[in-house]
C-alpha cells in the first residue's frame, strides 16, 4: 500500500521518496532508475558541461522512463558562474516539468523564468527562516537539509529531529526531509515530523544504477555513522565529506591557524573528485558522504532499494506503531 502525500500528488510520483541531485551522480541511469521505482528520479544540470549536453542528457532520460523525473540547477556564488540562464532554458526546452533549485538568493530568477511553463519548484534549504523566504518568494516544495547531510549542511548545525517540525509549524507549502534518510524508519519519521516525503542523496550514491566505481561504493558501507567529516567551517561553506586519508588530510591542513583554501585546493577540486568517482582511487580526492553511511548495509538496485523502504515504512505504521495503541474499552 503506497503512501499518499502533498507531494506525491504534486509530482505525480508513487512513492514520497526523492533522489538528491548530485554533481557527477545524477546521471540518466540513476535518475531514470529511481523513477522507473516509483521515486523520482533527478538530473544534475551542471554534471553536464554545457547546456546542450543538458538537453541530450533529459532526451536520453525520457527514452529511458515514462514517469515523472526532475533536474536539480544549483546555484553557487563563483567567479565564472555557468550560463544559468541557458541551462534553465534547456529544462525548459526539455518539457521538464519539476525542477529542484539550491543556493544563492539568484535562484529567483530561475524560478521567473520556470514558472510560466508550468514548472514545479523544489528548493533546498538549510535553515527555516531560508525555508520561509522561499515559500514567500513563490516556490511549490520545500526540500529542507538537517545537519546530517552531505554536501552543504548550512552554518546552524541544526540536525533533523529539530528543523523538520520546526519547518513544518511556518512552512504551509508541502515539505521534504533531506540528511540521514535511508530506510523506512526514516520516512515514517520524516512523515511523522511533518515532512511528505524524504530526499536521499548519499543512499542513492550506494546503488547498482548509480555511476560510481564499486570501491567508492564499499567506502560508504565500510564507514559508519561517524565516517564523514566537516570542512571549509572557517570559510562559511561548511561541507560534509566522506572519511578518507585525504579528507583526513584536508581536515589537518585546514587546522591550522592561518588555513587558506589554497592549502587544500589540489585535495578538494572538482576534477579531482569526480576522477576518484570514476576510477575508485580513494587518494584522488573527497567524495560526498552523509552521517547516513551508518545505515548503509549493501549496494542494492534503486527498485529494491525504494521497495524495501516502503514495504518497512508501512510494517512500522502498522504493526509495531499500532501494536503501541492501547486500546481500552468502553468499561474502563
């Protein structure tokens, strides 16, 4: 028995269970792999080097699933900043219908040029007051980030348990759940704190579908719940990354007093990265990892993935939570 939400109605999905765009992951196969299992699947914009690879990679995406599937167009604060405008052109060109959104204040503009083809906005946050912001601003779901996540965990450190409901009681547009997610314990305490779906990146990244190497696989089961590490903190770009003697590395040389970034920039570099993810070279750089790593147990396909989830979820709901009720009669 499915569950029904906000947000699956919203997206026309099966499940409340949403893949994390993900730079150098959300790829085709995974996205399509996640759809085709009732979730929805995402594409990342900017894995693709230009706009028109873009609009190859959501053709290739459409012939490979029926169902509903999104692209996710972050917007970072660099120097050379992509051609945004153009990549949201290509979703738009694309017939994309749902679009996940993250970063600066310039998402906006995004949205202005979405919203009059009839795009759904989903928009990442990290904080509740960035949450109402969003809402006010005029996007249709919000995706909000606890603490344990990977990626971008925001500067409050305020995990889960805390900032779902607390996003819940100011937030009136359906919400979902992103950090920590990975089983059906999860969603139906995601569900439980107000949330209507789950957002899963790091799960997804241990995947058959997903376009990783199998060592870099292995490293998410092999580490556990205390296998990532932040840094940038004295920046104000705090990221989450998966343990490893470079992150190891990176976390030494960055405290010390006078860290600058060019103290790591050969360590953490985009290239870098996404050649560790290719080759499974673990000395090539970091790779993305949430706090969930603790729950990562195997490297099942996405359908086994989100069918063991639900089929938990509503075990849970039903057995061992309704089992909980007392029932009294009426004589008592």
């Amino acid at each position: 028995m499915p569950f029904t939400t906000r947000v699956t109605e919203r997206l026309g999905i099966e499940h409340p269970i949403v893949q994390g765009g993900m730079q150098g992951v959300g790829v085709a196969e995974l996205a399509s792999a996640v759809s085709n299992a009732g979730g929805l699947g995402i594409l990342t914009a900017l894995t693709q080097p230009t706009p028109e690879d873009l609009r190859k990679e959501i053709e290739r995406c459409r012939s490979m699933t029926s169902k509903p599937f999104g692209v996710n167009l972050t917007i970072f604060p660099t120097i050379n900043s992509p051609d945004y405008k153009a990549y949201a052109q290509a979703i738009i060109d694309g017939c994309v219908k749902i679009v996940e959104t993250a970063g600066t204040e310039a998402v906006r503009d995004i949205w202005a040029l979405l919203k009059p083809h009839g795009v759904t906005i989903l928009h990442k946050c990290t904080a509740v007051r960035h949450a109402v912001s969003a809402e006010r601003g005029g996007c249709d779901i919000i995706s909000i980030d606890g603490f344990e996540c990977a990626g971008h965990p925001g500067e409050d450190d305020v995990p889960g348990l805390i900032l779902i409901p607390t996003a819940a009681d100011k937030v009136g547009i359906p919400m979902i759940a992103s950090g920590g997610f990975g089983d059906g314990r999860g969603l139906v305490a995601a569900l439980s704190l107000g949330a209507e779906g789950i957002n899963m990146g790091t799960r997804f990244c241990a995947t058959a579908e997903a376009p990783i190497h199998p060592n870099v696989k292995q490293a998410y089961i092999d580490n556990d719940e205390r296998g990532s590490f932040l840094i940038f903190r004295q920046f104000r770009n705090t990221a989450r990354v998966g343990r490893s003697e470079v992150s190891e590395e990176v976390v030494r040389r960055l405290a010390k007093p006078d860290a600058k970034f060019d103290d790591v920039r050969e360590l953490v570099a985009g290239v870098a990265g996404r050649e560790l993810l290719r080759t499974g070279d673990l000395t090539k750089g970091v790779f993305w990892a949430g706090m969930v790593q603790g729950l990562i147990h195997d490297v099942p396909t996405c359908k086994e993935l989100i069918d063991r989830i639900i089929d938990e979820a509503e075990q849970i709901v039903q057995a061992r939570l309704g089992a909980m009720l007392k029932r009294v009669s009426p004589s008592e």
